[in-house]
C-alpha cells in the first residue's frame, strides 16, 4: 500500500514551526506494518494544494492530510479536494449539532462562518472531533479514483491524534500488515554517533529486527522493530548488559519519566535551583503525571538579586565567585535542598548566549550542573555547543542524567 502524507499550514515552512504530526503518524503506521513512501508540508496557497491533491490521487493508495480544516479564510482542504473530484460539499446535521454543543458548553457564540466546518464532500464520512470543533473526513473510492482513501484531520496535534486513535486506526487495521512491535531503549549521555558504534556488531546479530536511532536534545532512541515479540525480548536482554548504566529506562517515557520513577521507588524527593535554564527542568519534570510524588518545586534565581532574596546565598560569596560558577551552583543546590527539605537538590548555571554574564565564568556554553544529596555534593562543568534553546535544554538532559546516575 503507498501511503502519502501532506501537512499543511504555511506556519510549516518557517523554522519556528515543526511538522510533528507526520513524525507521529509515522510511527503509528509503523506499529500497524505501514509506512509512508512520501511526506510532504505546503503552505496555504490553493494552486500548490490543487496541484499537490492531483498528483497524490494518481500515485497513492491511501493519502493522509493535517491541517486546513478550521474556520478561516486560508482553511481549504476539504474544499480543494471536493472541487477536484467533482463532489459537491453539504452540512452534516452531527457535526453542526457537535459544534453548537461544544460553544455552548463554553457559554460562547461561534460567528456563523464557522459552521462551515460542518460541510463533508457527498460520498465521505465525517470523523467526530471530540477535543476541537473541526471534524475530520474518511472518503474511501471517490469517483474516478477506487481503490483510494482519503484521511483528512485537523492540524492541531492533540486533536489529530485522538481522531486517528478513536477513528482512523481501528479502519485501516484491517489494511495491516503483520502487527509490528517495537522495543525502544532510552539512552542518555551516549552521542548518537558513539552508539552506532557502539551496538553495530549486536545489532548484526539481531539483524532480523528492523533498527533505528534517533536522536535529540535530551537522549537517543534505539528501536527494533519486529512481527515478534520474543525476539524483540531477546534483544532487550542481549542490549541491557551493553549498555549498562547508560541505558535509561526500556519502553515509553524519557529521561525524566526515569528520574521520578527511581525517586518514588526509593521514596525520596527532588528539588531544583534553576538559572541559566529559566525553569525548563522543573517544566519538564512537572509534564509527567504523578511528578508531586517525588519533585517538591524549587526556585528560577536567574539574576543575582533572586539568588540572594529567594535562596539566602550570601552577597559576599555571589561578588567573590560570580553569578555563573562552580561554588556558586553549589551554593544554590545545597540551599535548594535545605529550604525545601528534599532529599536530592540540582542547581543549574551556565551561558546560554548569545552573549555571557558578564558576572560568571567561562564562554558561551559553560554550563555548570550540581547535585547535592545525602552526605555529597557534586558539581559538573560543561562546554555546549549550539545556541541559545540548544544549550538550555541540553543542560537540563545532563542535570537530569547526573541524578539518574547517582540514583542507580
């Protein structure tokens, strides 16, 4: 089956904007025993989406939109699509009823012109949106074209993704392949390039699994993939004594899903003293559900005067040593720790640039990283390459991998 995917929203073209839908649908289609043979962003410009829909109704079997189905003037998917084939678009009563109910729950007045959401192509089936207001379209055989589905879904990811769980997965399941498994291993601390190298001859042996590494600011993945889960287990007890303490947790969750979970294993508590990261860390660790079991909160002292007023670091030990140093993320982790009463405490200081403090030590992208704990204090010193985002989550990675490691 060719499977195509098109993402669109002119917000894609820019950098400030990912397309992480197709990424995600991607590995969907991975555990059903699909995969896509082309991927493609475009902005909101008719005659490039008429061109594109074209050329997909000849070349795939099942195509696969995001975005362009909102209330606005740019928002034409479902229009370009219904002109090429010859359908004509008519309000579905459900959805308008859906689209009342939802205004009405929030005491709001949709402008009528919002209602065009509610028009499916004839000869298409509308997919309810339970969390938005625009509802998604399986139109499977349009004329001229059998043998095609069309999927199309709104662009904003949360919505997206529940209407391929609830409603587009359980239609194309029978379409499947062999159900797919896969076994992701979370590695922190380890470049992508040095993990290569590292597991190639075990990947070798394992080469009946389908392998890949993929990485980011915070950790690298390695993922098999395979029909059966025996083997995928085999592979899981053959890597775990490879990759030893570098391997951070097996399955879903990240770095910090780790963390937490040795922390409410042992019954202990976190709290973070955060700086040059500007409370990223504390942000990812309270994305997780259930994080208040073991992080207690901590402090954003991003200026001199925060360190001192919020965790009491002595004014003459802040001029001594500057705000960026070694002595005195120590400082602030230790008093983290105290004020809070937590078990483990970890301070973050560093240069994110574009620019340096000019009250601190180091260049651009020295990162200082302490962990203060029962009966230790430990105090790491990092050159990060990259700009200013780069560096701040970096930082968190590595402050998040020091506990981690001292936790095992």
């Amino acid at each position: 089956m060719r499977i195509e995917c098109i993402a669109i929203g002119t917000e894609l073209l820019t950098t400030r904007r990912l397309d992480t839908n197709s990424v995600w649908l991607g590995e969907r289609l991975a555990d059903l025993g699909l995969a896509f043979h082309r991927k493609t962003a475009v902005g909101d410009s008719r005659e490039d989406l008429a061109e594109l829909f074209r050329e997909a109704l000849t070349r795939s079997d099942l195509i696969l939109t995001t975005g362009g189905l909102g209330p606005t003037f740019d928002d034409f998917t479902k229009e370009l699509f219904a002109e090429l084939l010859g359908a004509e678009l008519v309000e579905d009563a459900g959805c308008r009823a859906d689209m009342e109910a939802f205004y009405a729950a929030r005491n709001r007045v949709p402008p009528a012109a919002n209602f065009k959401q509610a028009l499916i192509p004839q000869g298409a089936e509308p997919l309810k949106n339970t969390v938005g207001t625009a509802p998604g379209v399986w139109w499977q055989n349009p004329a001229g074209h059998p043998g095609v589905r069309i999927v199309m879904m709104p662009g904003v990811p949360r919505e997206m993704k529940r209407m391929w769980e609830d409603q587009v997965q359980p239609r194309l399941r029978p379409l499947a392949a062999q159900t797919v498994h896969t076994l992701r291993m979370v590695v922190a601390g380890v470049p992508e390039s040095n993990l290569d190298e590292r597991t190639r001859s075990l990947r070798e042996q394992h080469g009946h699994l389908d392998w890949t590494i993929l990485a980011n600011l915070s950790q690298v993945e390695l993922l098999a993939r395979g029909t059966d889960p025996a083997a995928l287990e085999a592979a899981r007890g053959d890597f775990a004594p490879l990759l030893g303490a570098d391997l951070a947790c097996v399955g879903a969750g990240n770095l910090e899903d780790a963390v937490l979970d040795r922390l409410k294993s042992r019954g202990e508590t976190l709290a973070v003293a955060e700086s040059m990261s500007g409370g990223l860390l504390a942000s990812r660790l309270t994305a997780i559900p259930g994080a208040s079991a073991a992080f207690l909160g901590g402090a954003t002292v991003y200026t001199a005067q925060a360190k001192r007023i919020l965790l009491g670091l002595d004014p003459v030990q802040l001029k001594a040593h500057g705000t960026v140093s070694e002595a005195t993320t120590q400082a602030l982790a230790e008093a983290a720790r105290t004020r809070l009463g937590a078990t483990w405490a970890l301070a973050i200081t560093g240069h994110a640039g574009p620019t340096t403090d000019g009250d601190g030590a180091g260049s651009v992208g020295t990162v200082f990283i302490s962990l203060a704990g029962p009966g230790t204090t430990l105090t790491k010193t990092h050159a990060l390459v990259g700009d200013r985002v780069e560096i701040q989550v970096r930082s968190t990675a590595l402050a998040l991998d020091l506990l981690r490691r001292a936790l095992i």
